[in-house]
C-alpha cells in the first residue's frame, strides 16, 4: 500500500500525464485512409494527405466553420466536454495537494468517472456501440484506465488527504 504522501503526488501527478501525454483512444479511419491516437487534447493521425498533431481547438474550430458536421461534430463536442471534465479532476487535485479537504477527493474521482464516460460515448458516437463501423474502428485502451483509476481514486479518497 502506498503512503499518503506518495498517494498525494501520484493521483495529481498521473492525471497530468493522461491530460496532455497518453493516448485515450487509437482508431483506423473508415476506408483503411489512415490511422491515429487522440489524448484529451489532441489527435495526431496519418493519412494518404499526411501526418500531424491536430488540437483540440483547431477540431472545434472545424465544428465552428462547418468543416466538421453530423455525428462527428456531435462526437468532437462530447469529447470537448469529456477533457474539461479530466481538465477539471486535475486542477481538483492539484488544489488538492495544496489544501487538502475530503470533499475535493470525492469530486475527482467524480470529474474522472463523468470524463471517462463522456470519451467512451464520444467514441461510440463516432465509430458505434461496438467500436466499430462506416467511419472506422477504435480502440479506446486509456479510457478503461481512467475508469478504473476513477474508481480506485474513489475508494482511495479518504487516504489520498
């Protein structure tokens, strides 16, 4: 069992890694037309037309000026919202190791769950309830983990003060 001061550290310190590093979701564009990895923030895909990092700002700004539309769009909002909420579990922890209060812990593993569960339909949205479908396949390895860590976090929260 980890020590309170290691688990002060390693539940802020592992939500900014998933925030900004590790891929959530690995997909292959419908048509075999490329592939990619998205994080809560970006997307880095390689297709015929070439490779890149694509934020997600420049994403809603696809939405914004109709590039993006339909399902996509739709899919692109909930994952917006989904990467506020880990957005916001992170901050929570942050403030967390500051000033500790037991609510605080209780409403990361909350913004965790809501942010996990918010990826997963996105991706559903996107691709199908079974991951699979016209616009391809995905396969969201990061989203489990960040279930299961909302989770653990959940019944960790009263030692993570």
């Amino acid at each position: 069992m980890m020590k309170n001061n290691t688990i002060k550290y390693f539940i802020p310190g592992y939500l900014l890694i998933l925030c900004f590093i590790l891929p959530l979701n690995f997909y292959i564009i419908g048509g075999d037309m490329g592939i990619g990895m998205q994080g809560s923030f970006y997307r880095y895909q390689v297709t015929g037309y070439g490779s890149g990092i694509i934020p997600l700002n420049q994403d809603l700004g696809y939405i914004m000026t109709g590039i993006y539309d339909g399902k996509t769009a739709i899919s692109i909002g909930i994952w917006t919202i989904a990467s506020f909420f880990l957005a916001a579990a992170t901050v929570v922890a942050l403030m967390t190791n500051i000033e500790p209060h037991k609510k605080r812990a209780h409403i990361i593993s909350i913004f965790m769950f809501f942010a996990s569960v918010g990826f997963l339909v996105s991706i559903m949205m996107q691709y199908g309830a079974l991951f699979n479908g016209p616009a391809g396949i995905s396969i969201p390895l990061g989203v489990p983990i960040l279930l299961l860590f909302s989770i653990y976090c959940y019944k960790m929260r009263d030692t993570f003060l």
